[in-house]
C-alpha cells in the first residue's frame, strides 16, 4: 500500500508568530498582512496567510491570519494569536480577550475608543487616521499600524518589510516614499 | 526545478493542472473558487489551450465530457452548489469511462449557504454524488503544496483508471496563502486509443453509458465495479503522526487537520499520546489502518467541518468497541485548535 | 437478393449512405428520424466526414444515432449535447460534431446549452427534430406541442392557461448574431424530403467553415403519439404542425447563401 507515512514531528519548540489582523473591508488589512507574509517568506521561514471576511468587497469586517515559523505550520486559523491589530471597535470586540499571555495588541485609537483592562499583555494604541494624515495621506493608516507590530514584536525585521515594499513599489515611486515614511512613523509608537 | 514560491490554494490548484498538462478547463464563477477560474482564463490561451467560461456548472461539466471524451486532459473547477448541478454530468462520465479532474472548494451548504469554508459535502465526494453504482478516486488536500501536488496525481490517477478525480479541498484552504515547491511539468501524457479523434485507420470508437441490449449493462457496471476494488486495494494515501505511541488518535483532512495538528502539539507538550491519521484520499479511505488502531485499543476524536459525515467512515473502520467522539463546526466556521484540544481534554 | 436481379441493375439510384451502418433502426413505424439520420449520412458522404464526424446522440429517440454512423460517437446527457460538441470542437477544430436533438432534449432541458452555444458562434451542427412531444417517455407535453394538442400529459389538450404556448425555436435563435444558417423544413413528402437534405448540407458546411452554428428544425412525423395512421400523419403535419411552425430560413449569412451554388439537388 502506497501509503505516505511520515512526520515525527515533535511540538518542538521553534520560533514562530501567530498574527491576527481585523478591521473593515478597505482599510488594508489583508494587505499588511501579505507584507508580513512576504517578509517572512524572504526570510526563509514556513508562512501561511488566510483572509476571513463577509461578503461585501468594501465596509464589510476583513480578518486576516498570518503564520510565520520556523516549523510545518499547524492551523492556518488563529484563535489565540502572539499578536492582534484591531483597525474598528468589532475588531477589538474579537482580539482584546484572545490575545496570547504576554502577547501584542495594536489598536486602532482613531476607531477604538475603549481601553484594554488586561495586565498581561502590551497594549499600544495607535492613532491611525490622525497619524498617517500627517503624512498626507489617510490611505496608509494600515502601515501605520504595521509599523507599531514591529516596534514591539520582531515577528519580522523593518528593513525585510522595506525590502518587500521596493519590490512592490518599484513603478511608484511616490507610494514608496509614503509607505515607507508610514511604517517609520509607525515604529514610533511602542 | 525546485524554486520556492508563494501561491493561493486555489492558484495551486491551477498550476498543479497546468503542469499536469490540462489541455482545457471549462467553468462558471462561484465564491470561493473564482481566482481559479480568472488564473485559468489568463494562462492556458496563452499556452495554446482551451479555456471558457460557460453558461452553467451543467455546461461546464459536459464541456468537460466533450473535451475528455477526445482524449485531451480536462477540467473544471467549481464550489458546493455548483458541485451539486454537475452531478450529472460526473454521473455520465463515470459510466462512460471518461477521466477528468474536477475541484470543488467547499463551502457551507444546504442550499445557498454562505461562502464560509466547509467540508459538507464530504458524503457528496466519497459516495459517488450522482446516480448509479460508481465512486470518484477523492483526493482531499491540506497544503497548498497539496493543492498543486494532489491535482497532479489526480490527472495521473483520472487517466490511470479511466474515471472522473476529485480534489476536495475546502474554502479557506483554497483562499490561504503558503509558500510552496514548484514541480516540474509533466513531458509526456499516455495515449489514449479510445478517445474519439475521428474515425482515421480504425474502427469507430464510441463514449457511452449506454447499451442497447439491456442484459449487457450489468456486464459494463460490474467492470466498474472491480475498478473501484482496485483502487481500494492500490490507491489509499493517509499521512500518520505520532501514532506509534498514541492512545488517542485524531482524525481530520483538509484545513481541520492542520487544526488538529496544532492541536496534536498543544497535547503533547503535556505529555498527552495523542497522534493524528490524516486521510489524503478520502475514497478510498484509509479504513485498515484505522482499524489496526482500533485493534490497539486506541480511542478515536475526529475533527471535521461538517455535522460529522467522515466520523460514519471512521464508525465503519473502526467499528462498535472503541470511544470514537466528534468535534466540530458547520456553517462556514473554521475549526480551531483550541476546540479540538478541549475535546481531547475530555478525553483524557 | 440476385435472384431478383437488384444487383444487376445498371444505374442504382437509390441506397443506403456508405457512412451508414447496415442495420435496422429502432425508431416506431412512420417515424421521421430514420429519413434524418439518412439525410445526415448522405450528407457525411458528400462532404467526405466519415475521418472527421462526431455524432452526438443526445438524450430522447435520437440518443442512439451514433449507432447508425461509422463515426466515432458520444452519448450527450439530456439537453447538453450543445456543450459536448462545443469542447470538442475548441479541443479539436478539425473535427466535425454534429448531434440530433429533439424538442425536449433542446428547447426544453437543454434550452440554456443551445441559446449558449448558438450566442457564442459555435462552429457546431445541430439537428434539431421537432415532432411537438417526448417520443421516447411516451408522448408527453413538450415545448412544441400544439395549441389544443392530446398528449399523455395534456389529456384534455394543452391550454394556453396552464400550459402556455409553444417556443418558436429558429425564429428565437435567429435573433443572435452567432448562428450562421438555421432553416425550418419538413419531411412530409418527397419535395421537402430534399429541401431538407438541402439545408442539412449547409448546417454543416456553415461551421466547417468557422462562420457560426449550424442549425436545422426538421418537423418529424410521430404517428405513434399523434394517435394517427403513418400514412396520415404527412397530412397532419401540413394541417397542424406547419402552421405553427412555418418552414423556411430564418438566418443565412451572405457567405452560406454563397454556397448552396455547391449544394446539390
């Protein structure tokens, strides 16, 4: 019998991060999602990018779920993540009570008026609107956010992000800039 | 070649097809399968082969006959409710002999459901899904190297035992994103002297179900039939982890069993002996090896996204002596790790 | 037969197509598909198809058709029989697939597959037989039954109330621009036996040359379920079903007209 028998792979103890990212349809978080899953796959590691969302294409609630490890990914699904960004109110709904012990979440102060009442992980609210209207563009509030993952969680390094964004960016040079000066204002806040 | 690469479950999928030397898809949108279908309406013009979209599932599946029946390597790809109008056509070229790979990215069912990812229609796949004494060679991918690996052998497979293939994956793995192997091409596709290419040096050749004498169809059926006993016996894919030592055995395919992978690990760091069966072809099932471990006194917890249709393959390997549980979700709701491994806690 | 000279007549003028299978045909005495299926293999001669046809049989009386052909053939499931000889074609342009339909097979299950097929510019030949009911399931309602017409499913006749009305085939096709020629004839004597072989020729030689779908209605005599003698059901057909269904072109590009200077008869 042809059967594939395998893997005796132990629950090792390898690095890997467990990402959840949720907000409405059209604030980006699918996208930063795939710079984290492009970053990490740049780096050599086992990734695995899953989108949830309703079925409107804009305004719905958008969910994105990132793996990135050193090891065979297990679910594709997160329920408790290493690190949660909640981009609205619903978001936050869903992440503030499931983050892992010791984990991230970065919220979106812009949308989120409530403050997190958990002593065991590192909150860091970001105000994504007014930030990155600063910048002059509302439109990159999501690398904003980014940016503040990766001030407090190495899941990747800033610079494989950059890396990533040169090579989507390449023919606009003007989005390169933003994007870029939206990530480093981002790891401004920690 | 060997280049790593990141890609879509369902892009995988078409790839997979791609390399195996699809000659033609035919299919109609449906979420969440429709980055297959546009994949396939950019690439294979391109290569010289045919694409269309078409009116209906229906056509699409008869589009796929049609094609099929000429000897070229075909395709269509589709979701739940679609997989459901096609059983005709898959009914037909099933009895007519007719290979072809078929996708159906599951979502949740009855009736229009939603577009959430599933795995309902599992008794669908296995069971043959139309009318008439035949089965569907089921393969049920968990990677989306799977996804690009499994639609490979599943042409192979098709063209092997003249009979339509099945890659049932479901929704969130054809929407998932992971890095992947690319594979090399298939260089030479078998011939196939049957195939209706024109009558040129030869007697005609016919694709049919039908006989014109009703006392030779049992004759025609019972061919099939020791077809489908000879996939049993040859044709079984399952992937064991950590069941040499396992008192209790997960069981799960698809997205489910990468849940229940994690949740395999969550056990083990408590020293819980907890293995998983991972069924790669779901028809044929795996029944012997789950039967050895029935045999061994283990216990069984199987972990799926639908009301619990595998765990009826499990009951009927397994049979009456052993604890056998389900966890599950229905409707278009992932399963999670976290549930599984609460379930195996009431196990323990 | 030598004994009674046949085979040493000087001139044959009439036998059996070379493509056609020597056998008896299933269909009821009187039935008008036998006279089609001839009208095909005729036409499979004159264009030199027998390398190249591929007969559809689509489900309903006609399904077996690739029986009577020594072409390669495929059984279509009811109504698809459009998509079948599509992927064939796009498959392999150089082939020639052809199916028979009746009015259930095509303008009832099937109506989505020919309307497709035909918008699209198919480069297939479709005979579609009409005989205004299900011949084979025993003569019930179909999309072409007459106004006031007896089937085993309208027992009192098909009211406009209940049942509606019948679906002009070629006139609705003719209204898309992708057919090439689709023509309405009838087979209730010998002069629109002709005519009808006539427009067959053309809906294959229309595709062959990549203009667009081939369709001819062939009206069909079904003594058996009309309730009428075979005999009497060529006057049945002028009296009920013509006025229904008018015979004539209902769509032939310039360049088909260019070529019924080729066709013969």
């Amino acid at each position: 019998m042809p059967a594939r028998s395998g893997g005796d792979e132990e629950g090792g103890e390898g690095l890997s991060w467990e990402v959840t990212i949720s907000g409405f349809g059209g604030q980006g978080v699918l996208f930063i999602g795939r710079l984290l899953l492009e970053a990490g796959f740049a780096g050599g590691q086992q990734v695995s990018w899953l989108p949830y969302y309703s079925g409107e294409k804009r305004g719905g609630m958008c969910t994105c779920f990132v793996n990135i490890s050193d090891e065979r990914i297990g679910s594709i699904f997160i329920s408790h993540p290493d690190v949660g960004v909640a981009m609205n109110p619903a978001a936050y709904k869903m992440l503030e009570p499931t983050v892992k012990q010791d984990g991230l979440l970065i919220v979106n102060e812009s949308l989120v008026k409530t403050k997190s009442q958990r002593p065991d992980i590192k909150t860091i609210y970001v105000p994504s609107v007014e930030a990155a209207r600063e910048l002059g563009d509302e439109t990159v509030g999501n690398i904003i956010a980014l940016g503040a993952i990766l001030a407090s969680a190495p899941v990747v390094t800033t610079s494989s992000i950059i890396k990533v964004l040169n090579q989507m960016m390449s023919k606009n040079k003007r989005q390169l800039e933003l994007n870029k000066a939206a990530l480093l204002k981002g790891c401004e806040y920690s | 070649m060997s280049e790593r690469t990141l890609m879509g479950g369902n892009i995988a999928i078409a790839e997979g097809a791609i390399l195996a030397g699809c000659g033609a898809y035919f299919g109609y949108p449906i979420t969440p399968q429709n980055d297959l279908l546009e994949y396939m309406a950019q690439q294979l013009p391109a290569l010289g082969r045919v694409f269309l979209q078409t009116e209906s599932e229906l056509a699409a599946i008869n589009m796929v006959y049609g094609a099929s029946a000429t000897g070229v390597r075909a395709m269509t790809s589709t979701s739940s409710p679609g997989f459901s109008l096609q059983q005709e056509g898959i009914s037909y070229m099933a009895g007519a002999e007719a290979p072809c790979v078929i996708a159906n990215i599951m979502r949740a069912g009855p009736g229009l459901g939603n577009i959430g990812g599933a795995q309902g229609d599992y008794m669908q796949c296995t069971r043959g899904g139309g009318h008439g004494d035949y089965y569907l060679l089921t393969l049920a991918p968990s990677s989306v190297q799977e996804m690009m690996d499994l639609t490979m052998l599943a042409f192979e497979l098709a063209d092997k035992y003249r009979n339509p293939t099945l890659i049932m994956a479901d929704g969130f793995l054809g929407q998932s994103v992971e890095s992947i192997v690319m594979r090399d091409a298939v260089k030479k596709l078998p011939e196939k002297k049957w195939a209706i290419t024109g009558a040129k040096g030869r007697p005609k050749n016919l694709i049919n179900s039908f006989e014109m004498n009703p006392l030779d169809h049992p004759a025609r059926i019972k061919l099939l039939l020791e077809k489908f006993e000879r996939m049993r016996i040859n044709e079984v894919r399952y992937e064991s982890m950590l069941l040499d030592d396992a008192t209790i055995v997960l069981v799960a395919y698809g997205s489910a069993a990468r849940a229940a992978m994690t949740a395999m690990k969550l056990a083990r760091k408590r020293n819980w002996k907890v293995g998983l069966l991972r069924p790669i072809t779901v028809f044929p099932f795996p029944n012997q090896p789950l039967a050895d471990l029935a045999e061994r006194g283990c216990k069984f917890l199987v972990a799926e996204m639908s009301g619990g249709q595998m765990l009826e393959d499990v009951r009927i390997s397994v049979g009456n002596q052993n604890e056998i549980k389900l966890v599950n979700t229905y409707g278009g709701v992932p399963l999670t790790a976290d549930q599984i491994f609460e379930s195996i806690d009431l196990m323990m | 037969m030598s004994e009674h000279g046949v085979n040493d007549l000087q001139n044959v003028i009439y036998q059996r197509p070379d493509i056609m299978v020597d056998r008896a045909t299933h269909f009821c005495p009187g039935c008008g598909h036998g006279i089609t299926q001839r009208l095909v293999g005729e036409v499979l001669d004159e264009l030199d198809l027998k390398e190249r046809a591929i007969c559809i049989g689509s489900i309903g009386c006609t399904v077996t058709a690739y029986e009577y052909f020594k072409v390669d053939g495929m059984e279509a499931p009811h109504g698809r029989a459009p998509a079948v000889a599509t992927a064939i074609k796009r498959c392999h342009p150089e082939l020639v697939p052809f199916a028979i339909q009746g009015d259930g097979d095509l303008a009832s299950i099937g109506m989505a597959e020919i309307v497709h097929a035909a918008a699209r510019g198919e480069n297939i030949t479709i005979i579609f037989a009409n005989n205004a009911n299900y011949g084979m399931t025993g003569g019930q309602l179909a999309p072409t039954t007459l106004m006031g017409m007896y089937t085993s499913s309208t027992v009192k006749g098909r009211k406009q109330e209940h049942h509606g009305f019948p679906i002009r085939v070629s006139e609705m096709l003719a209204t898309l621009d992708g057919p090439a020629y689709i023509a309405r004839v009838s087979l209730h004597n010998p002069a629109n036996v002709r005519k009808a072989r006539k427009a067959i020729e053309l809906a294959f030689r229309a595709p062959m040359a990549g203009l667009g779908l081939g369709l001819v209605e062939v009206l069909s005599m079904c003594p058996i379920n009309w309730k009428v003698e075979p005999v009497q059901s060529l006057d049945w057909m002028v009296k009920n079903m013509i006025p229904q269904f008018p015979l004539g072109e209902f769509k032939c590009l310039p360049e088909v007209a260019e070529m019924k200077k080729v066709v013969k008869g």
